[in-house]
C-alpha cells in the first residue's frame, strides 16, 4: 500500500508540472495572439500551437482523471478548432475567454495539488462563455474559391481540413502560391527539412509538407512543400535555392502545383522567358556528404533527444540542507587543521590534511555552484502572468494600459520568484486603478490616450533589482497627508518634519488607503502594507518614488538567493550575530567625537555624506555599545539600492557560509531578524536583516 500510494503521489507531480508547463505555455502564445490581433496581424501558426496546448491539455487532465479539467479543456478544443478554421474571428472579447481559461485552469492544477476547490458556478460559467463568444463572433460563410478555380485532385485528396482552410485563406488573400521541391539525405532528412521550413516560415506560410514520389536517388528522400508569400518569385528564390542544406526547386504562381494550375480567372497567363521549366525544375543534385549507394549507415537508435529532466524543488532543498551542513563540516575540518598545524608546525599530517581541507573546499565550491545554478530560474514566468492580469484589470477598469517588459531573462532563486508573485500583483493593481488615468483626462493633460507601466529587471552586484513604474497622474502628497492624520497614523507636529521619503512609507502602513470607495480592485485599505511584508521576508527592500502629473516608481531590491550566503560574524555585547556580507559595503573605525544628531537620528559624515547610525545594543536592548582601547567604535556600513547604514557592534569575529534556517510563523514577525544558523561550533545565532534595518534606522524618530 505504501508502495500505491509513493506512485500515486509521484503520478500527481509529473501531471502538475506537465499541466502547468502547458498552461504557461498557453499564456504565452494568447498574449502574442492579443498583440497580434490589435496590430491587425493573422498568425495561422500561432492559433494553431493554442489550439494544440488545449488538445495536450485535454489529453494529459483525462489520462490523469482530472476531468473537470479535461472537460474544459475539451470546450476550449473546440472554440480554438473554429478559430483556426475561419469560422470564428479573433476579438478582444475571444481573447477574453481564453485569459479565462487560462485563470481557471491555473485554480485547477492548484486545486489538484490540495489547494481549494474550483466550484461548480466557476466552471459552468466558463462553459456558457466559451460556449457565447462562439455564437458572437461566427464568421459569414464565403464562397469557396477552390470551386472556382482548377488544382490537381491528388493534392486536395491528402490536405487535411485545416491544410485546405489555409490553402483557402492564402487564396482569398491574394498572395503568391508557390510548390517548393526539396531533395534530402535520408540519414538527416528531418533536420534538413526543418531547417528549410523555419527559413520559409520568415517569408509566408507553409501551408503543407508532402512526401514527393520524385525520388531524386535510392539515398534520398524529396518533399514538396505548398508555400504561401506575398513576395515575388525571385524574392523567394534566391534565399532558398542558394541554401546549403539541400537542393530545391520553386514553382511560382501560376505555374503547376501538381498538374494543373492554382491560380483563379487568368490561368493561361503566358510563361517568363527566364522561367524555369519543369524538367529544370526536378532536376535536383545530390546533396554534398551523401553516402554513396549501398553505403548507408542503417544504425538506429534509442537515445532520446531532449537532454532535460524535471526535479522536484524540494529534493533541491534536501540537497541544499545537505551542502549546508558540509559547509560547517568544512569550517570545523579547517579548525582542525590551523590547530594541528600551530601545535606540530607544517609538517608531516599538517600538510596533507591542509591539502586535503583545501581540495574539499573546492568541490564544495563547485557543488554549491551547481546546486544554485538549477534552482535559478527566470522571472519572466512571473512578468507572462502579470501581462495577463494588467490587460484584464485595464479592460474591467475601462482604461487602456500597455505593459513594457524588460530583463525577463535575470535569474532568481526559484523560491524568491514564487513569493515574488503577489508583491508585483499588488504594485500592478495599484498603478492601473489610483496610478493610470482614464483615456479622456489623459488626453486633456496632453498624454497618449493609453497610459504605460514598465517593469523591468536586472542584476546589481548579488542583487537583483525590479523597477515597476507609471506614467499616470503620481501620488498625491498633500492627500497622502490629510488621510495619515484623519486616521491618527502621525501627529500634526511630527508631520511637518517628515522628509519626501517619509510620506512615501506611509503608504507601507497597515490600512493606510487613499481611496473614498471600495472597488473590485482596490479600496480595502490591504494592499502595499502587505507588499512590504512579504518583500522583507525575502530580506528585501522597496522604495516609492512619485512626481505629481508624471508618475510613479517602486523599485525592489532583492538578494539573489537566500539559501546559502556569505556572512559576517559580527559580537554585540555577549551575543552573537550574522550579517549577510553581500550587503556589507565597508567596516570602519569611527572616533565618537564624529557623532552629530540631526533629526532625533545619529550620524556621521562619510566621505562628504550622511550616514545615519543604528546601535544594535539599543534595537535589541543589549545594553551599552563597547568602546575599544582607542576610544573607537566598530561600525560595519551595509547598503540596499541607494540606502546606506552604519551598524553600531562591538566586535568582528570573521567570516563563513551561512544556511539561514526560519525561525518559525511564531518568531518570524521579529522586525530586523531573517532566521537563524549555525556556526561551525554548532552554536546557533541569529541573522540580521539588513533591509529591515535599514526601515527601522531610517523611519525611526
């Protein structure tokens, strides 16, 4: 039984990550299809890779049983199948009910991993839409332009019905139809053939692939590949016939797809002198490099083609822990090993075990390297959903918004991504709903009618930071102002020595809301206090910058993993700390006549600016900070973005690798705690969060 049951669950995760790389994939391909269809732009190619992910959803959900699933995905089928046959049009209202689909299927596969259930109305909803949008946007029936024209039977017998639809669209948009004739070697046919379809992909439509019965040799295997373009002959000509993956022929409109011609009305449209003929036309050489007759190599093989396997993200964990504990391990070896060789001297075991301590080290190295290679991962996964999103709350809204996208390459760990996903949510429906104003205000304020949110990446230093900015009306300072006093957030006299800064982080405060109406997007008073949570539970940090009538800017800065780090044990008091040493600028000794107060704040000037200080031992209520011999204190200067702090310690201990452990739901609220490790004495100390640090140092009074 336990054996059923280890198989059942492994079944559940390759389905769920099978169904969620489908359903990603088809976010991807809609989003291209709403692009497409407001540039006017057809894409037979497009519609038809949405409508094969629906057909392998629809295959996988009921191999599977999950049949709520495979019956949508059935319907869904069934619309994209009218759509890539001409009998429903693409419309914004379509495309609609696909970023539909796309949200129930998510709640689907979530409800199949034991999140809550999708409920009966969600589902039968999303039928009767699926099954509307169908009957709204019908296409009128036109006449059939193969009726009016002559084509040789023997290619219409072997089109599928689909490949006659495309043959028909190319016909009645009036583009040139052309017969291309390729030879290839049998042992490479397939590359060589794909090679010359995504060539011909650039210039039109490949309407069908068919086998030819002119066979150019007995190693050899020929295509005929109907091909629709609006450019010329020529223009088509030269790129493929001087290819070096084989040799082709082409055949222009009007002259024989198969026997008779393909072309409506002027049909007996006299040849071009320079044309070729069609014995020039089959006439097709032996590719370089093929095997002479007889010497065909009919090895075959297995071996599959893809070089990728999906793992589990906890089995990383697993491996991550381990590599953990070998980082202590490793530490207490190099103990041993300076021990030995202050005792004996360099010599004799002292020197092998230094070796071998060394050589360890590097392989740990190179293990911890490649473990955080895979767990890497893109945030364009998180960008592609909140395309999806912004479109939607744009049209609810009656706004136009156009998302920009850039750095959807630069990597985080996959486990920040996945936190990620509701901080940038909020940020995005807040800039659509109090950020972007309506088309017609924008217009009498001289703006483009669509209004623009950018969100972009990209890597600084070991951080990663993400800027999601508007160019809508900007935030309202005096309003910001009004609100925080009417709810008693600040007090009048404190309110008129707040820095710019300062009333931005209001906005961060737990039911702080600008708004004089709950709406299905925003209003509720929950929204940035939360964003600002969830940010400083991945040890990072946002900042708002706004100008009135041009916008605004959230920029979030992120480590690049918190598995495991770099970190500086530092001593204040009788305890022991961690500071991740990715955020650690500089260390400085600090004479205290250099302390000034300005604000209620402690500084210091460094190199011409203001460094506002924070005393752990008063954060913590350790009591008073150390003053060493020369009458110095330790102050260890740590960054995020542009924010600069100087930490008060009383003493440096070193450096290690560090594997942060959560403290727990119960401890995790700790403001300026991130969790927890073990130094290689296998005592435990805690880890400072330079992010939370920073907020408290700055917002203090």
């Amino acid at each position: 039984m336990a054996q059923k049951n280890k198989l059942s669950s492994r079944a559940l995760g390759e389905f769920l990550s099978e169904a969620q790389e489908i359903v990603e994939s088809l976010n991807r391909d809609i989003l291209q299809a709403d692009d497409h269809m407001k540039r006017g732009k057809k894409d037979p190619d497009l519609i038809n890779n949405i409508f094969r992910s629906a057909h392998s959803l629809k295959g996988i959900s009921g191999m599977f049983g999950v049949k709520k699933m495979a019956n949508i995905a059935h319907d869904l089928e069934n619309l994209l199948d009218d759509i890539r046959m001409g009998k429903v049009a693409i419309s914004a209202e379509v495309i609609d009910v696909l970023f539909e689909a796309v949200e129930v299927f998510n709640q689907l596969i979530a409800e199949s991993g034991g999140a809550q259930k999708v409920t009966k109305k969600v589902l039968s909803d999303l039928q009767k839409q699926l099954g509307l949008v169908a009957e709204i946007s019908v296409v009128s029936k036109e006449e059939n332009p193969l009726e009016a024209i002559v084509i040789d039977p023997g290619i219409l017998s072997v089109l599928t019905e689909y490949e006659e639809y495309r043959l028909i669209d190319n016909i009645r948009q009036g583009v040139n139809l052309f017969r291309v004739h390729a030879s290839f070697n049998l042992m490479d046919f397939d590359e060589s053939l794909a090679s010359l379809t995504g060539e011909l992909k650039t210039m039109g439509e490949v309407i069908t692939t068919l086998p030819s019965s002119e066979s150019s040799s007995e190693q050899g295997i020929d295509f005929d590949l109907i091909f629709g373009s609006e450019l010329s002959f020529e223009a088509i000509k030269e790129p493929i016939i001087c290819d070096e993956v084989g040799v082709y022929s082409i055949e222009r409109r009007g002259q024989p797809l198969g026997k008779e011609q393909v072309k409506p009305a002027k049909s007996d449209e006299p040849k071009d002198a320079d044309e070729p003929s069609d014995e020039a036309a089959d006439d097709d050489s032996e590719l370089p490099g093929s095997p002479a007759a007889g010497e065909a190599d009919e090895t075959v093989t297995l071996r599959s083609v893809s070089q990728t396997v999906r793992v589990d993200i906890a089995k990383l964990d697993s491996l991550m822990n381990i590599v953990g504990e070998l980082v202590l391990v490793r530490t207490a070896v190099q103990s041993i090993s300076e021990q030995l060789k202050a005792e004996q001297g360099f010599t004799g075991l002292s020197v092998d075990l230094f070796k071998e301590s060394r050589n360890f080290e590097r392989k740990l190295d190179e293990l911890q390297s490649g473990i955080m290679e895979v767990r890497m991962v893109p945030l364009g996964q998180n960008f592609e959903k909140l395309s999806r999103m912004v479109r939607k709350i744009s049209r609810s809204s009656g706004k136009d918004v156009e998302l920009q996208v850039s750095g959807a390459d630069t990597e985080l760990d996959k486990l920040i991504v996945e936190d990620l996903a509701d901080p940038l949510m909020h940020i995005l429906r807040n800039a659509v709903d109090h950020g972007i104003e309506d088309p017609a205000q924008r217009v009498r304020e001289s703006k483009p009618a669509v209004g623009t949110i950018s969100v972009s990446a990209y890597q600084k230093g070991n951080h990663v930071v993400i800027e999601i900015a508007d160019d809508g009306q900007g935030l309202d300072l005096e309003r910001i102002k009004m609100v925080a006093l009417k709810n008693g957030l600040v007090e009048k006299d404190h309110l008129r020595d707040m820095t710019h800064r300062d009333l931005m982080n209001l906005l961060f405060l737990p039911g702080f809301s600008t708004s004089d109406k709950i709406s299905e997007l925003s209003g509720r008073g929950v929204g940035l206090d939360v964003v600002k949570t969830n940010i400083a539970n991945l040890s990072g940090m946002i900042d708002i910058h706004s100008e009135t009538g041009k916008g605004t800017r959230f920029t979030i800065t992120l480590p690049i993993t918190l598995a495991i780090i770099r970190a500086l044990i530092i001593r204040v008091s009788e305890y022991i700390y961690a500071v991740p040493l990715n955020s650690v600028l500089e260390i400085i000794n600090v004479n205290t006549d250099r302390l000034r107060t300005i604000e209620r704040r402690e500084v210091i000037e460094l190199r011409g600016a203001t460094l506002p200080l924070l005393r752990l031992s008063d954060l913590f209520e350790l009591g008073e900070a150390a003053i060493n011999e020369e009458g110095l204190l330790y102050v260890v200067v740590v960054g995020l973005a542009q924010n600069r702090l100087g930490i008060v310690v009383d003493g440096l201990i070193g450096q290690q690798d560090i594997v942060i452990k959560s403290l727990g739901k119960t401890l995790s609220k700790i403001s300026g705690i991130a969790g927890a490790t073990n130094l290689a004495s296998q005592q435990t100390i805690l880890v400072l969060d330079v992010g939370a640090l920073i907020e408290e140092a700055l917002t203090r009074e």
